[in-house]
C-alpha cells in the first residue's frame, strides 16, 4: 500500500494501544487508522486483488451497494463524481467514506466484492469490514484490503477472511472506503456475498 501521511503521534498513540491491550495485532498503513472511530483488527491473511473477469457469486445470498450509499465520514470531506457514477473524493489526504451493511442474523460473509477505479501509480485506496459492538465507541476494521497499480479500467479486490457469523443482537456493521483526495482514484461499488453454515430449519405447514 502507498498510503502518505501517517503522523508520528498518531503511529505512537497506536503502538501504545496495541502493546496495552494486545487485542489488535497488526498496524495498517491507513492514516486514517485510530481516527473516525475504527480500529484495524488482525487479519489471518491479506486478501489479493483480482482482476477481470467478474468473480463468482459464492454465496446463496447478495447484496450490491453503489457508491450513493457511501457518505463521508467527516462533514468538511468534499467530494465528485466527475461526471460518472464513481465517487472521488476531492478534500486533500486520505478521506473515509462509510456505507452501512444489514445481512440476516447467524449469516456467514462469503466474500466482499470491491470495485474501484485506480489510475494513480503513486496512491491506493483502503477498503475496510467494519464491525461496531454496542458497547463500544469504536469499531473494528478486520478484513482490509487495498487498491494497486495504475489502470485506466474498473477493477475489484476481494475480501474473504471473515471468520465470525453476522450478529446484530450485538453489533452493526458497515463498509469503508478510505480514499486520496485530488487523484485518479475512486470507488465504483460493493458487492457482499453470504450463506449460511448449517442448514435452515424446515417449514412445516400443517
């Protein structure tokens, strides 16, 4: 990831916080990372980018979110579509633009579908799993994935780490794009894929 701008006091604050609690292993590259209320968790292993073809739906449910469920996540972040359904963000640094996610509870995530639009070979977006407990002021940001290299195309990356099914007695979920401002780099979609581990009960009708 070529992510800019990460503060030495932010990177202190969050070294600190990892080594007090231990809850969360690995540090991202995100400058946004610690700040607009999400934490990055550990993540069992990086998921890939992938390029065309479409990948696969791999689940027996899916929902699509375009990029007009997205809002940014500060009030002051600007941003354009520049005459497309693609979402730039037009405030300098790396701005977060959130979606929020309802799937059926005990649903297990299959995969995470984003697709992005990259043209930049010195900047990459960040594209982040949010799960927010109830009791907490945070949230997590476990899987991540990000943009790379430059391409004039819509491309996709894919999240499959998602070792815990849906639980919305406890939590509410959302998506999160992280993206540099003023350069070739935009969201295009997110595309979620989830079934179910155990089969559902039968529905008997006397």
């Amino acid at each position: 990831m070529k992510f800019t701008g990460i503060t030495r006091t932010l990177a202190a604050f969050l070294l600190l916080a990892v080594s007090a609690s231990g809850a969360f292993a690995q540090k991202t590259a995100d400058p946004q990372d610690g700040s607009d209320g999400v934490i990055l968790g550990s993540q069992v292993a990086a998921p890939q980018e992938m390029l065309a073809p479409d990948p696969p739906l791999v689940g027996t449910g899916v929902i699509h979110l375009g990029v007009e469920a997205f809002q940014p996540y500060s009030q002051a972040t600007t941003w354009t579509r520049s005459g497309t359904l693609l979402l730039y963000s037009t405030t300098a640094g790396y701005q977060s633009f959130d979606a929020p996610v309802t799937l059926p509870n005990g649903a297990h995530i299959k995969q995470v579908v984003f697709y992005y639009y990259d043209n930049d070979p010195g900047y990459d977006a960040g594209l982040f799993w949010v799960t927010v407990s109830a009791l907490s002021f945070t949230g997590l940001a476990a899987p991540t994935v990000s943009t790379t290299g430059a391409a004039n195309s819509i491309r996709y990356a894919v999240m499959t780490n998602f070792p815990d099914p849906i639980d919305n007695g406890s939590n509410s979920y959302f998506v999160r794009a992280s993206l540099p401002g003023n350069v070739p780099v935009a969201l295009k979609s997110v595309r979620i894929e989830y079934g179910y581990d155990t089969a559902l009960p039968a529905v008997h009708n006397p």
